[in-house]
C-alpha cells in the first residue's frame, strides 16, 4: 500500500475528493491543501475518450497560457545562424556542434525549436529526442523559420500536450503561487484547446470522460463534467 506524507493525509481530510467541483471551486479547494517547500506546479489531468490505439485519433496542440506558465523556459535553436537566435531570446544556438553534443547525452534545455532547413539534419536525433519530448515538429510550431516568433512564444508560456498510449493528458498550468483567478483563466485555455483538438473521426459523447486538479504534492480534486459536456 502506497504511503502518503502528512501533508498529502491533511489534505485528504481538507476536503471531500469524492465530489466533483466546478472549476472555480476545484482551484479553492487546492488553494487550502497544505503547501509544500517549494512552489509547486499546478497541473490538469485529463482523460479523452478516443481510441489510443487508431493514429487518427491522436491528440496533440499547443496553447498558449494566458497568465505564463511561471517557469523558465529553456530553449535551444537548432539553426544556421545561432547568433540570430541568441539575439532572439535562446538560451542555446547552432547545428553541428549542438547536434553532436546532443547525440552525446547533452539535454539542458526545456524545449528545441528547429528552423525547416536545419530540420533536414535534425531529424537524425529522432532517437534522443523523441523519447524525451523534445524533437521539434511542425504542428507544435517548433519547425518555423520565424524563430523570434517561436521563441517569444514558447518563454512566453505556451505548453504543448500529447496524448499519450492510455488516452491521458497531463498539462503544467500554473504554479501554486499563481491567484485562483490566474489557475482558472489558464485551466480554461488548456480545456478549450484540447477540446478544440477532437479527432474529426471521434463520433458521439465522451470525449473528454474526465478532468482533474492538483499540484505536485496534492491529491486531484475532480472538476464536474459540466465544466467540458460541451465538447
């Protein structure tokens, strides 16, 4: 039996987690769970309806978060000309000796962006990248030749989600420091993305089947299905 902290256990008998809340009083209930040491991350945990398994169904996007994701983004450039980039807002820049460091083990960054021309020669890091989340695509607007753009966005506090094999999303929203009115507003954003991003080939109800709030060191308090029954 998995054993929780105290923490975890005060916050269990601060509130009735077996109720479902609308979304204004999910974000109340997690504001008086106790706090951690650190600011933690507010995240959303969505479960879809769609069949995992049939790659039409894939769900995939980017948002941007209207209030930040209160995080330092780190981002590395895979491009020809690193000193543009860099001017731009990287953190990192360069191809060929970025892309040997990076078949090296070298992953100290958040996020990589590509420019289609280097994304010829990226493509070969398929391997580390992937696994990581970190290869740079297209429909997340991480292959662009408007680098600044791209860039200006993702520090911004844009996130990307991705459904993964068991039809689940998870998506950082916030940080606890973040006012409810802050969580609430980009709770929104996320939920209304995903919910934008239905497969055209997912028919009937159900597809988002259920929606929870919590923070790195909480229990999810469930948000009711009348905050999402429109998608």
């Amino acid at each position: 039996m998995e054993k929780h902290s105290k923490r975890y256990v005060s916050a269990i008998k601060s509130a009735d987690l077996t109720k479902d809340y609308s979304l204004q009083d999910a974000v109340s209930v997690l504001a008086k769970f106790p706090k951690a040491k650190f600011d933690e991350t507010v995240e959303l945990a969505l479960r879809l309806g769609v069949d995992p398994t049939a790659g039409e169904q894939m769900v995939r996007g980017t948002t941007p978060l209207p209030n930040g994701s209160g995080k330092k983004v780190r981002v590395l450039v895979f491009t020809d000309n690193a000193e543009a980039a860099l001017a731009a807002g990287a953190d990192h820049a360069g191809l060929q000796e970025i892309m040997q460091k990076v078949t090296e083990g070298w992953l100290d960054f958040d996020v990589a962006i590509s420019t289609t021309e280097a994304m010829k020669q990226v493509r070969t890091l398929a391997r580390v990248l992937g696994p990581k989340g970190l290869m740079p695509n297209p429909k997340s607007g991480t292959v662009t030749d408007d680098i600044p753009a791209a860039i200006k966005s993702v520090k911004a506090g844009r996130v990307e989600f991705k459904m993964d094999k068991s039809a689940n999303i998870g998506v950082g929203i916030g940080k606890r420091s973040f006012t409810d009115a802050q969580i609430i507003e980009n709770a929104q954003a996320v939920i209304d993305a995903i919910g934008k991003a239905r497969p055209a080939t997912f028919k009937g109800s159900g597809y988002i089947k259920s929606i929870s709030l919590s923070s790195s060191m909480s229990p999810g308090v469930r948000i009711a299905s009348g905050e999402f029954s429109k998608f």
